[in-house]
C-alpha cells in the first residue's frame, strides 16, 4: 500500500527492533492509513521522543505506554569477564600463533567456563580458536562449535590390495569425479538426489527456520563443501594386526572424506549465533565467544539444531561411501568416523559439562578418531587415551601454517605440482590456499599428542579431490 511504512523507517527516528517497534508499525498502517508517509513518520517521531504527551490518545496510548515501561526497565548489562585466566592445558605449544592463545585466554575468562585445552593444531578462528576445547557449565556457544556443525572425518577400509589398486588407478579417479560434488552452493537435482533416514526426521519442523532448510539440506546430501574438505583414495597400512577392528597387519585400499552439514549447519550457526550475541551482552574481546543457557528456549532449540545437522553431516559421509563403495565393488573391512565443530554433554571433573571441541577431535579412552595430515602428508587413525588434562580430545588434522590469503601470496603452483609428484598423488580441484606447505608438519603435531592418543595406522593419499571454485563453506 501507498502509505505503508516499515521498520526500517521507525529505526531512522529512534525506534528499536523489537516488540515495540512492531506495535508502532501496527498503529500507524491501520488507524493512520490515510496519513502520508512522511507526516506518519513525523507523528511517531513524537511518540518516540516524548510518550507521556500520548497516553491520553485513545489509538497511540498502548504504545506510549509500552515506551514508557521500556524506559523504565534496566537496560541489559555488559557481563563481565573474570579477571584471572583460569589454567588451561596447551600441547605443541611452540607450534600455536600467538592469535590462538589470546583467542583461549579469552575464553577461559568466561563466567561459564570450567576447563579448556589447546590442541597442537591450533590457529585463530572466530571466537574459540580452532582447536579449542572448552567446557562450559550448563551453556551452549555456538561460535565454540564453529560454523561447519558437525563436521568430520569419515574413513572406510577395503579388502583391496595395493597393487591392484596401482593397477587400476584410472578408474578410481574416474569413479572419483563421477560420485562427488563440491563446492558452496553446489548439490543435487531430480533423479540425482539421494535418500536417507535423516531427512524424514520430524526434527526438521521443530522451528520456522529448520522447516524452511530441509529443501536446501536434501538438493546438499551426499555433497562435499568447499575450503579444506575433500575425498580421497589412498592405502593404509597397519604395521600390526589390530584386534578391535579384526584387520590383519598388511596395506589396504582406504576411501577417506572430510566435510560437514554444508549450508544447513552453516544457516543455523549464523542464526543462532546473532541469538545468542542478542541474549549475551559479552565485552568487545568476547563478544564472538557469546553462549545461550541451556535452560532457555534457544539454548535447547540450538541443542536440537545442531545434534540434527551433526547427524545429516554423517548422513553426507554414509552416502558418499555407498556410491564409492559400490562403484569399485570393495568388500568394506571396517569402518571408522569421528566429528569435531561440535558439543558434547559429558562427565568431566565429577560433573555435567558441556564439551565444545572446534576442531578437535574426541579422544576418550579407547575412542577411535582419524587425524589427516594434506593432500601430500600421511593422516593417522588413531585410538584415545582418555587424558584428562586435554578434556579427551586430541588435534583433528595438522593445522594451517599459513592462512588462506598468505598461501596464495607466497606459494607458486609450480611448487604446488612438484610437491604432487614427488609424492605421487593426483589432485582434483584445490587451489593455492590448500597446499600441503600452508599446513604445519603432522608429525611434529602427532608427536605433540602422544599423551592423548595412540596410532593404530597410517594413511597416505594417492588420488584427492576438493572444490576447484574457491568456494568456502568451513
């Protein structure tokens, strides 16, 4: 209609985006409909500025007195951090940037916090540091869980001998390219959809939001993002028998992914994240780091979310191993998955916390986890040894030695093809910013954390695929 005006036009003179802002909106389109748009505004400028001279306005005085008890009200307070850091446990410590530590020093000032360690992979993130563990009591951060929810690694071993691999490499890659889609965005259409169990989860309309991204969630199933996520074929070797799996000492063919919830995790990481920035008045330093009470409506509406996006990030995983699995007609030995970006409700210290490991990776006694290295260097699957002090995690991957824009900076891609071929590996996709130089050596790092896990075997990539459109979802 002509004469409608907006929020946006009450915000310009005074009007918060509220309850109030919407009672305004309400008043002015239907009792002054026929007032033009400019003297409308003018009127509830007044309003705004000065309520008490409308409360005897039988139309504006719900208004007026909604301002007036606003005013009254206390203002919501900045909460204040703690003035001492508590301890937190730091592994490979010579290898984390001083971001990283600033970023958990921070943290580990919360009024929630109750224990934090610092993974050998660490590097600066939004927030929580990428390889932070934190506990909190009785809060949920959805910046400590990170934007990729769920994410996770996910590996299969076949009863195919190396050599027959090398045999066949051609047609691994082809099946490769043919199984896989990457990149923001990017998903499947019509007959090309996949079906799972998870997208008939009644979670899915549990809120507005989760209802209206569930279309969005099935065209991504089975995809991979963008950044540092991928698929790979390579062999790993397990120099001893390993009971718990039941696989003899010798080399297998392996299928490894990396990758999470894709834009239905990262939707709701942003959504709740504003929540929580809302509810949580947190100093400048923290204000990435704000939480939601698990207590509150959000809170549980966030726990639920993102349990939901953790499963359909697995569910993408399983799916993409079926269709590998069937297109080289493997016999699966054995199966091995584990997720970091996201929390855990679990015993530590005597009592409930709530565990957020932002890339780490659960390293509970016995717990099996896969740590990758890069597209050249040997990733590890491994077994935890439920070490306290790190809140049984460990690192979940190298870690970047060099961020994004500096790889591209000062890495040439003849450098990037040699290091290719002096380790046999084709690649798919990737650019500059995912060279095995910009990540730290995984070695040192699994040297770092011999405390917290014990290596069962090593995989080496052969054939490697990622997004090839820069595209970033992680």
């Amino acid at each position: 209609m002509k004469n409608t005006v907006s929020g946006t036009d009450f915000m310009a003179v005074g009007y918060e985006q509220n309850k109030i802002l919407g009672t305004a909106i309400e008043i002015a389109n239907m009792h002054f409909e026929a007032l033009p748009v400019k003297e409308k505004i003018e009127l509830f400028q007044k309003v705004v500025e000065n309520p008490a001279h409308f409360l005897a306005d039988a139309v504006i005085a719900p208004l007026a007195s909604q301002l007036i008890e606003s005013a009254k009200m206390p203002q919501d307070e900045t909460i204040a951090l703690r003035e001492e850091i508590q301890d937190y446990a730091v592994y490979g410590a010579d290898q984390i940037v001083a971001g990283a530590r600033d970023q958990m020093d921070v943290a580990m000032r919360l009024p929630v916090t109750v224990g934090g360690a610092l993974m050998p992979d660490a590097h600066q993130g939004y927030g929580l540091p990428i390889g932070g563990v934190l506990a909190t009591k009785n809060a949920i951060m959805p910046y400590g869980v990170g934007v990729d929810i769920g994410c996770r690694m996910a590996l299969s071993i076949y009863d195919v001998p190396e050599t027959y691999f090398e045999q066949n490499r051609a047609k691994y890659q082809r099946e490769l390219i043919a199984h896989t889609k990457f990149g923001a965005g990017r998903g499947f259409h019509g007959q090309y959809k996949s079906g799972h169990e998870v997208m008939d989860r009644n979670t899915f309309d549990l809120t507005p939001l989760m209802k209206k991204l569930k279309d969005k969630a099935w065209s991504q199933l089975g995809s991979s993002g963008g950044g540092n996520h991928f698929v790979e074929f390579g062999i790993i070797e397990f120099s001893e028998r390993d009971e718990v799996l039941n696989i003899n000492k010798g080399r297998y063919v392996a299928l490894l992914t990396h990758s999470g919830s894709r834009g239905f995790g990262a939707t709701i990481a942003g959504h709740y994240t504003q929540l929580a920035k809302q509810k949580t008045k947190l100093p400048k330093e923290a204000v990435n780091l704000a939480y939601l009470d698990m207590n509150t409506q959000e809170g549980q509406e966030y726990w639920i979310a993102m349990n939901l996006a953790g499963d359909y990030a697995s569910a993408c995983h399983e799916v993409i191993h079926e269709k590998l699995t069937r297109a080289i007609g493997g016999v699966v030995l054995a199966k091995v998955e584990n997720h970091h970006n996201f929390a855990w409700k679990e015993i530590w210290n005597g009592e409930e916390v709530i565990v957020h490991r932002k890339g780490a990776t659960p390293a509970g006694k016995g717990v099996m986890g896969i740590i990758p290295g890069s597209m050249t260097a040997p990733g590890f699957l491994v077994r935890g040894k439920g070490t306290e002090n790190a809140i049984n995690s460990a690192s979940h991957g190298a870690g970047r030695l060099m961020s994004r824009t500096q790889a591209i900076k000062s890495i040439t891609k003849s450098e990037m093809r040699q290091q290719l071929k002096d380790h046999n590996v084709t690649l798919i996709g990737a650019g500059k910013d995912e060279a095995p130089m910009a990540y730290k050596d995984i070695h040192q790092v699994m040297a770092s954390q011999k405390n917290l896990v014990d290596i069962v075997a090593q995989f080496t990539p052969k054939i490697v695929r990622m997004a090839d459109d820069g595209s970033r979802e992680d």
